[in-house]
C-alpha cells in the first residue's frame, strides 16, 4: 500500500534554504510558458488580427484539394464531380474556410500560419506573450466598462418610462 514520503533531509545550515525549496512541488509558475499561452489563448480576440482574415482567398486551397465551391442553394441539384473532376464542397455555415463535401468530410483551409493556437502561440517569445496579454487584459476591461456602461444606460432607460 501507499506510505507517507519522508521529509527531505536538511542541511547542517537548516537557516540557508534554496530558492527552488521554497516553490511548491507541483505547481507551475504563472509566468511559466505554458500558463501564458493559456492567457492568451482565453482572450486572443481583443490582441490579434481577426481568423480567419476578412476576405481571405481560399480559391487556390480548394483547387489544390480538387475542390469547388457550390452555393448552399444548388447543392443536392449538382454532379458530384464536375468536367474537370473537382468534387462539390459547400461552406460550412458560421465557418469560413470550413467546407463540407456530400459525404460530410471538411475540409479546413483557413490559413494555419496565423492561427491562434496553442501551437502558433508557443513559437512566440515569452516577453511577447506577456506583452500581448497585457494588451489583451487591458482591452477586455475597456470591453468590460463599456458594457457596465452600455447595462446601466440601458437600465436607467427602462426606469425613465
């Protein structure tokens, strides 16, 4: 069964501790890599270009993929293949860059290089991390105050009639 872990031997000199002794076993520093991926990650929106970018071209993707595009509307009434061989894909509704064949396979074109990921996020530089959440913490609370304010207004509009 389970036993209770030693405690640590100490020193001769129990007065001098390590810096590394006094870190909880376990944790992870909050400004540790990982943990400030994560930071950016819950609020991107307010720091980073909008993702997929407005008006991104994904002609050349769908080609690549043997692809074409068909209007939501003309989808059950189009051959699966057209002259050239490219199959029939549909956009997937809310997500642009998303296609969809008749099968139900996607197809996710949207440009991965500026992705907001875990992946893209890890290749920056920690100060430009913690730079970035800053940023991104200081907008969402102006985002946070115009609501309050935008509430309230709303509210003191309704007690007026």
């Amino acid at each position: 069964m389970f036993r209770k872990a030693k405690p640590a031997r100490q020193s001769k000199d129990s007065s001098v501790k390590r810096k590394s002794a006094q870190k909880p076993s376990g944790s992870k520093s909050y400004l540790s890599k990982e943990n400030l991926v994560s930071e950016l990650g819950a609020r991107w929106w307010y720091v980073m270009p909008e993702w997929p970018p407005n008006g991104y071209n994904y002609t050349p993707g769908l080609k690549q993929q043997g692809l074409r595009l068909v209007a939501s509307e003309r989808f059950a009434v189009e051959p699966e293949t057209d002259t050239k061989g490219l199959k029939k894909v549909i956009v997937l509704e809310g997500y642009p860059g998303v296609f969809q064949d008749s099968k139900g396979k996607l197809y996710d074109l949207r440009p991965q290089e500026s992705c907001p990921s875990i992946t893209n996020f890890m290749k920056k530089d920690t100060t430009d991390l913690k730079l970035l959440i800053t940023k991104a913490i200081n907008a969402q609370l102006q985002a946070c105050d115009e609501s309050i304010k935008e509430d309230l207004h709303y509210k003191l509009k309704q007690l007026s009639k």
